[in-house]
C-alpha cells in the first residue's frame, strides 16, 4: 500500500493522541482477603410438606452413612424444629451435600 504523506501524519497524530491520552484511575473494590474456605459450614435440612418423614431418614442414612436411629433423630428434629443440621466440613464438601440433597428432592441450604 502507498501512503500519502498527509495520510501518514494523520495516523501518527492519532497514534499520538491515543498513546498520550490519561489513563482512567483504576478502582479496586474492597474485598476481604480472608477466604472462608478453612470455615466449618454447615449443611441445613428443612422441613417441607412433601417429603415423607420415611423418606427423608432414607435419604439421610444413604447419603451420609447414619444409623436409623440418627437419621430418625434428624428426620424429627426437621420435622418439629422445622430444620436440621445434617452434616458439616470444609465448604466445598457442604455444597456436594447440600446439591445431592437437592437432587433427592429435599430442601437443604449451607451456613457458616
């Protein structure tokens, strides 16, 4: 391509202005740098009309290994309490839990 030389001073001006033009001041949110990963959260079941009492001791004793009488134990503190923590530890294993709850149909959230 050829260039004319009043085309070639037009793009150097832009090129100028463009590489001298103030940069916009960078704003950093404030964060927390603390990750909450060494936190103990906490796996919630809560109570619903849906699920049968039944079920939900099943559900308990297939997903987190507990004995009938733990899982009926939870199952009826969700029951008159209207939740239950069901399980704990670091907060990648609490959102597992609380995702395979969700998948067996019982309301489940995490909390530290």
């Amino acid at each position: 391509m050829i260039f004319a030389a009043s085309s070639l001073s037009c793009l150097t001006d832009t090129i100028a202005i463009v590489t001298t033009a103030p940069h916009a001041p960078v704003i950093e949110p404030e964060t927390d740098d603390a990750t909450d990963l060494d936190d103990i959260w906490k796996v919630v079941v809560w109570n619903d009309p849906v699920n049968l009492i039944s079920y939900v001791a099943w559900v308990l004793r297939k997903l987190f290994g507990h004995s009938k009488e733990k899982a009926m134990e939870l199952t009826m503190q969700v029951h008159n309490e209207g939740r239950a923590i069901v399980s704990d530890g670091p907060r990648e294993q609490a959102e597992m839990d609380c995702y395979r709850l969700h998948q067996h149909g019982l309301w489940a959230t995490i909390e530290t």
